[in-house]
C-alpha cells in the first residue's frame, strides 16, 4: 500500500525559508502571493494490507525521525 505523509509548520512556528519564497516570489512578478509556508512530503510503500496498522506504524515513524513534533504538525494519507 502506497502512504503519503505531509509535515507542516505549526502555526505561530518562524518560517525563515517560506519568508524567503514568498519574497522570492513577489521579486519574480507575482505579488498577489500574501504568505508562504514550507514543508515537507514523504512518499512511502509499505508491504501489508492492514489499514490500522499502517497507519500506527507511521504515525510512530513520525513521532520518532519524520517529524519534530515539538514544532511540526504531520498527516497521513493511505491508497492501496
């Protein structure tokens, strides 16, 4: 089964490098652009069926090397 986890900054979280797109951005003629945040995506197989186990396993692979939890929210999206 396929997996796709997404890790964003929580809100109230300094984001220097989406600070630096969206001036980039504005800089390159597209000024209707008011704030960017950056993240970062992981795009996973896993072997099994098990939805709920998948499931449990990545969101312990999150809390644990993905994602610092501490600033950083993360989704989970599963597809067979």
């Amino acid at each position: 089964m396929k997996a796709r986890v997404t890790v964003t900054l929580k809100a109230g979280v300094l984001d220097p490098q989406g600070q630096a797109i969206e001036g980039s951005l504005k800089g390159l003629g597209f000024p209707g652009v008011a704030s960017v945040r950056q993240g970062k995506v992981f795009d996973l197989v896993l072997e099994g069926t098990d939805v709920e186990a998948a499931r449990s396993q990545l969101t312990s692979m999150c809390e644990k090397l993905l994602a610092n939890t501490v600033i950083e929210n993360f989704a989970i999206e599963i597809s067979n």
